[in-house]
C-alpha cells in the first residue's frame, strides 16, 4: 500500500495526515504549541516548538497507522506564510519567529513604498508593502535589532525550517517565495532590482523550487526519532492557501475557495497575471506549476472567534471539560438563537490589524451597536457575520477585476458550523458547496507530496478522482437582503474610524 503524509505547521498548532493513494485519511494527529504576543500587534513563536510538535506528531501518525515505514512514498508540507525565521552562521535560529498575523512593520512597510514607489514595488513583485509580509520583517529587524541582523546568515519561512531540520537542506517553494515581498511573481524568480534598491543581501535568501520537487531524503535521527524509513522522500510542500486550495481542488480557473481558519482567506486561480490596480488583492504563485491565484485575506477570522472563546467562554469551556461538549458548538447554538443580522450588532473583525481591503496594522477590532437586547448569543453571531462581511470585501474585489466565480468551495474551521456555512451562501448571495475532505492545508501537502514522488502523474489527476462535492448550500433570499443592508453599515464603520484606530494605537504602542 503506498501512503503519503502532509503536515501543516500552522498558528495554533502542527497538523499531520496519513492518506492512501485513493486520498482516504488513515490517520490524523494535531498537536498544539504557544503563541506568543510579547507587545500590541506583535505575534511570535520560538521555531522549536514547531520542530518538537513536528516529529510527535509523525511519531503519533506512525504509532496509530500501523503501517509499514516503507510504504510512506513522501511526506510534504504545509505552512503558515510569511513569517521570518532567522538563522546564524551554524544554522541556529537567532531570534523568534516573527508571525504572518505581526504588524508592527507600519513604519517599514511605509519606507519600503516610500524608497521603492508604490507602482514599481507593484510591477517588481505583484504586491504592495504589507505588515504580514517577510521583507518588512527582515528590515523591521535590521532597524531594531542590528546586532541580530548581522548574525543572519539564512532566512527561512516556517515550514521550510521544519523541512531543512528533517533533511539538513535550505530551500523555499515558489508559492511561499511568492508571499515575502521579494519575488517576482511572474519571472518566478528573486527580484534582484527590488533587493538592490533595498539593500538586501540576496546571499541570505534561499534559493527557488518549485512546490512538487523532491528537496531530499530525511536524515538518519529523523528516522529514528519519528520511526519513518531511512531515505523517505520529503517534497518542498506550499503555503498554507495553495494547499488548501490543492486539498479542496481549486486548480482551475472559475473555482474559489473561502477559508475560515485562524486568518481568513478567498483564493480565485488565474492563468495569467493580473494586477487590481490598488494592490488591495494579492497575486501569488500557486503550488500548481504555472498558474497563479488572486487572494484576499483578513488577518483575524477564526482567531476573533477562539479570542471570544478564550475570554468570555468560560463557562462553555468548563462544559467542555466535564461533559465533551466543544465550547465552539456551545456557542454556534447560542448564536442559532439570534436573528439574522444580529439585531443590529455588528463586528469589524481588525483585532491584529486588517489587509484586505484596508491594508492598515492600526486598525482594531469593534462591536457596533451595542444594546441591553444583546447577550452573548448576538456577540457570538455578530463574529460570524462580520468575518464572512469581511471575506465579502475580497469576493466583491475579485468580482470587480473580471474573475470568473463558476463556484465557491468553503474550506477550514467555517465548514464545520452549519450556522456558518449559510451565513457565508447568504451574505455572498451564492450557493456554496462543501466537498468530501475537510482536512485543510495537511491534506494538499499531502497530494503535493503524491505528485512529487510520482504517485500521481498530475494534479487534476489526483484531485478529479479524490474530491468529490458534499453537499450544497443556497442563499435564503430573506437573510440575503437583510446583510446586504447590513454590509453597508459594515463597510462604511471602517472609513468613519481609521483616524481614532491610529490614535488610540499611538497612545498604546
């Protein structure tokens, strides 16, 4: 039996998958580890609680599978973007992990645009200067940190130092490369002209592959700390999206996919490059060999709802404890009580900033319209419904560069809540559809994988036969024009606050 695992070494914790070549899950392991947010807007992690996560969870795959070593044909991996891993001399890493959802980088990002101009920075690498990217980060460092920045011999994104420590070689795929600010997205190479003008040392980046290469074989400790077979194959993997969006088989163009993980994410795929001419939408290399995708991303969808959990959930969690019952389920039913839109409460999902559309790090999380009429139930359903307004922001972007939308696929934490799942056919006004796998971004890498080591000769070949629509869900007419009503007031809450959202940051930071 030939098997492939994929990791996803995300936000909240690693997820590992074992399937079968027919793409049926075996097993799966999820192991969490620390996020850390030393000062406002900062986000870190420490790389080794990845790496300790990482080998415990393949070690738990191994143990529940029960399959042979040598029937693993390769493992690959998933990763959350952007975020900046430094490495000395020796290969050590010399500081934490700065996160993708980090935005302490408005100065950078400003002195970037400022220095490069903001039409050239688009044509050099299909993107403006953006707080969650990588570049910002690296000067962010080499600002503020310059006795650690002149140690810097490597920069690594989070899942390609995992990939490096299971194979002892430095590398990063395409799609990941595409998400620092430093590549040209349609040369499909590092910008030399922007790290000129920028002063970047291109010795520190490393170099290209494409996601289906083959990076390497894992070392012999690996081997024995996970009980994997010497010489198991380890392909380069993507990021986070473009496995997600290979798990849900978004690889032709007129599929998108709307994500509800910890940030939020619409991903359309494109044949050619094309540029929304604010940049309020990112183009980026998908994992797929020669095609593209635009994308819009909130920073703060599932992260606002575990923030509630975390702070005012007490009691569903305690519920949790005693009797199984998941705090988040808990809540759905207090919020299935509320009626649509909320009873006037609406919910501006910024807590760490916002990209698309807005673009701004100061930006803060609001609940608007607050009456004696709301309890928890309204706030929990106001979350709700604010994210998805949130991903309407980027559907209505994408809708508006002439993007084919034949169908929308809804992937991550969102897909698991039928609560959650009209409220994004209603506030689109299109009919969703969920598939057969709701792995997420573990079971691309794992398809990534399939492709890398030959198990399946192609992508479409891979996806056509393994995902499979579930199940449909229409708009209700009703709920529709009652959020489109509400979307209004959501969309002009932002303009009439960014001048406060940068007052109150300035009096915090």
């Amino acid at each position: 039996m030939s098997c492939l695992i994929g990791l996803d070494i995300g936000t909240t914790g690693v997820k590992a998958i074992m399937i079968n070549r027919d793409g049926k899950v075996l097993v799966t392991d999820f192991q969490e580890y620390p996020l850390y947010f030393p000062k406002p807007g900062w986000a870190e992690q420490n790389p080794e609680d990845w790496w300790n996560a990482t080998i415990k969870s393949i070690k738990n795959l191994m143990g529940k599978a029960r399959v042979k070593p040598d029937s693993i044909k390769g493992l690959s991996f998933s990763g959350q973007m952007h975020g900046l891993v430094c490495l000395d001399k020796n290969y050590k890493v010399i500081r934490p992990a700065i996160l993708w959802c980090d935005v302490r980088t408005t100065l950078q990002c400003k002195k970037i645009t400022e220095i490069v101009g903001k039409e050239k920075l688009l044509k050099l690498v299909s993107n403006p200067a953006l707080e969650g990217f990588t570049l910002p980060k690296l000067i962010w460092v080499r600002d503020n940190e310059p006795q650690n920045y002149k140690k810097i011999k490597k920069i690594l994104l989070p899942k390609d130092y995992i990939r490096f420590k299971m194979t002892g070689k430095i590398g990063i795929d395409i799609s990941d490369a595409a998400g620092t600010l430093m590549l040209n997205v349609v040369k499909r190479k590092w910008s030399d002209e922007l790290l000129k003008i920028l002063k970047i040392n291109k010795g520190i980046l490393p170099d290209v592959y494409e996601s289906v290469d083959i990076a390497g074989e894992i070392t012999d400790e690996v081997a024995k700390l996970t009980g994997l077979a010497k010489g198991t194959k380890i392909v380069f993997g993507g990021a986070d999206n473009t496995c997600s969006a290979v798990g849900n088989g978004i690889i032709k163009v007129g599929l998108v996919s709307s994500s509800i993980g910890s940030s939020g994410v619409v991903l359309a795929p494109a044949e050619k490059v094309k540029l929304e001419k604010e940049g309020r939408i990112h183009t980026f290399n998908h994992s797929v060999p020669n095609l593209w995708y635009f994308m819009g991303v909130m920073l703060s969808a599932g992260i606002s709802y575990r923030w509630f959990r975390d702070t005012f959930g007490e009691i569903e969690k305690e519920i949790e404890k005693k009797k199984g019952i998941d705090a988040y389920n808990s809540l759905n039913k207090l919020a299935e009580k509320v009626p649509v839109g909320s009873e006037g409460l609406i919910f501006l999902p910024y807590l760490n900033g916002e990209r698309t559309p807005h673009q701004d790090g100061y930006a803060k999380g609001v609940f608007f319209g607050i009456t004696p009429r709301h309890t928890k139930g309204h706030f929990v359903r106001a979350i709700l419904e604010g994210v998805v307004y949130g991903l309407r922001d980027s559907l209505e972007i994408i809708k508006g560069m002439n993007v084919p939308i034949k169908q929308i696929r809804l992937t991550g934490g969102g897909t698991k809540g039928s609560l959650w799942r009209q409220i994004q056919a209603d506030i689109f006004n299109h009919p969703v559809v969920t598939i057969n796998v709701d792995e997420g971004p573990a079971f691309g890498a794992a398809i990534i994988a399939g492709v890398g080591v030959g198990v399946y000769k192609s992508f479409s070949e891979a996806t056509d036969n393994i995902i499979k629509v579930s199940a449909q869900i229409n708009p209700i007419k009703k709920n529709v024009k009652i959020y489109n009503e509400f979307y209004q007031i959501y969309k002009s809450l932002y303009p009439k606050l960014k001048t406060s959202f940068y007052e109150v940051s300035s009096l915090i930071v």
